[in-house]
C-alpha cells in the first residue's frame, strides 16, 4: 500500500484557482472609488471595469467572471456543498478530526521527500494546493472516512494477517541519489571514465561531456529514485543497486547510448511490517474496503441533510 500523492483529484486544483482569484478580484474591486453611487451601481460599473487589452479588444470583470462561472462554477458548488453536508454529518454523530490527524496524514504523505518544504512546493506545483488548502482538503477527507467507517470493526488477527499474506506490499524499496554522464558509444564512456581516474570531479564531466539535455548543467544529477523506479531502463537501475555510496559504474548501454552512473547517497529500506502506523494504516484501508463509497456516502448525505440547488449554473 503505497503513499497516495494525489488527494481527492485534481477538480480540486480548478477549484482552487477559481476561489484565489475571486479574491483578488473582490480585493482589487473595493479599493476603487465609490462615492455618490448607489450599491448596485458600483456592483455594475466594477463589473464593465477592463482588466486587459488584446488589440482593439476590451476584456472586462463581468467577461472574467462569467468565464469562470460557466466553466468552474457547478465543481465549485458541489465542493461546497459536500464539505458542508460532511461537516454536519460529522458534528451530528459527534465524529471530528483534530488538528495532529491533519499533521500525521501530512507527514505519512511526506515520505519520499526529502523535506517538509519540498513535499508542500511539489504540492502547490503538481496540484495547486497551498499549505492552507491541502490541510483543509485533507480534514475533510479525513472526516468523510471516518464517518463511512462508522460500525465497521477490524481485528489486530485480520490486519497481521493480511501483512503476512501481502508482504511485497509493505517493502518499502531503497533510496538511490544518483548521477550519470551519457554518452554516444562505448569510447566516450571509457574517455569520461578516465577523466574520472585522473581526479576529475564527475559533476565537471558530466557538464563537459554528457548529451543528456536534462541534467548536463546539473552535473548530470538525476536525484533521489527508488530502486524499484519503473521509469528507469532496468539496466541501469540493476547497475545502480550494486554500487556503494561514492563508487562509479562501468559504461552501461541504453538503447545504442553509454551511460556512466555514480551512485551518491543511498537509503536503506525500512522495517516496517511492525511499525504501528503501518498497521493502523492497514486497519483503515481494510475498513474502507468493506465501508460505502464515499461517493455514496455523499449522495445520502445531500438527501439526509436536504441539500437543494435552487439555481442551475
């Protein structure tokens, strides 16, 4: 069972967006002037106010907005409404989740990353999510399981059974941090080997030498990988694996090009098949497998809670 990076999709992102530059437009919106006018005036006259040119094209807020309406504005609803129809539901079964739930389910999504600051610009790159707003995605995630886990049991016997009977699931692969230079044939390789042989640092060859457009500037850096990284020719990962920390490889062949690898850093798999946060992990995806949907625990809850969309978007 693998750490999810992904939280709830990525509708999300769009979501987000739509609401930070609501903001910014209402922010920008109430420093204009508005004296002598009446509420619904300025409301008009904010709306015809340009925002961008394209030639003799105006682009005005009331054409932003009704973009944004029309594309994002029913994902923007139905995320209100089901955070809302959860947040009752949880209060009325006085089900919660408290702040350090948050920060555990962050930190368990962090593994893989070599900081806490890495893992939150991956997010905000990859997904949109500023810090706020994947916490507050991952409180309502966390209150919707819960509330569909609600009277479903599950036995210390069923999870250490299940460990035992998936064990190739809970073997977490070594961490490799390494480097390549990349080259056009065999002699190449060899000739950036002897750079290396003389003294010459490997970032510098790579820089001098390598084709990879990639990573030549960053000395060839190719960064942390997994052992296991299906995006990696085989070759060089099996090469890779046996190398210790600081050791260079002999030239490798990819697909008619020599690869030299310099395994820089490596990671030791953990032990984690007695680790009680893997087993309370386990405790929960076995309940969620035998718990509704929570795309099902959504639709009784908007029928529960009466929920009605008075307005077609």
């Amino acid at each position: 069972m693998r750490n999810v990076k992904v939280l709830w999709g990525t509708i999300a992102v769009l979501l987000i967006a739509v609401i930070s530059l609501s903001s910014v437009l209402t922010a920008n919106s109430l420093k204009q002037s508005n004296v002598g006018m009446t509420p619904d005036q300025t409301k008009q006259d904010d709306r015809a106010r340009p925002i961008a040119t394209v030639g003799d094209k105006t682009i005005t807020v009331r054409m932003l907005e009704e973009q944004l309406m029309s594309k994002y504005g029913r994902e923007l609803l139905n995320q209100i409404i089901d955070h809302e129809v959860i947040r009752m539901e949880g209060k009325a079964q006085g089900i919660s989740v408290d702040d350090s739930e948050v920060q555990q389910e962050i930190k368990r999504m962090q593994q893989g990353y070599d900081s806490e600051e890495q893992f939150f610009k991956a997010m905000k790159e990859q997904l949109g999510f500023t810090p706020e707003a994947l916490k507050k995605d991952i409180y309502y995630k966390l209150l919707s399981e819960k509330i569909a886990m609600q009277g479903i049991r599950i036995t210390d016997e069923q999870v250490e059974a299940y460990i035992k009977a998936h064990a190739d699931e809970f073997k977490t692969p070594a961490q490799l941090k390494l480097a390549q230079i990349v080259t056009a044939n065999k002699d190449q390789a060899n000739r950036a080997l002897n750079d290396l042989a003389k003294g010459s640092d490997f970032a510098q060859v790579a820089k001098e030498r390598s084709l990879d457009d990639a990573t030549r500037e960053n000395g060839g850096d190719l960064g942390w990988l997994e052992e296991d990284d299906p995006f990696i020719p085989a070759a060089v990962m099996k090469s890779a694996k046996q190398l210790k920390p600081g050791q260079t490889s002999a030239p490798i062949e990819v697909d008619g090009a020599f690869v030299v690898l310099k395994l820089k850093e490596r990671k030791e798999a953990l032990k984690t098949g007695s680790d009680n946060a893997i087993k309370e992990q386990v405790r929960k995806e076995m309940a969620l497998r035998e718990a509704p949907s929570i795309k099902e625990i959504i639709k009784k809850l908007r029928e529960k809670w009466k929920v009605t969309i008075l307005q077609s978007l």
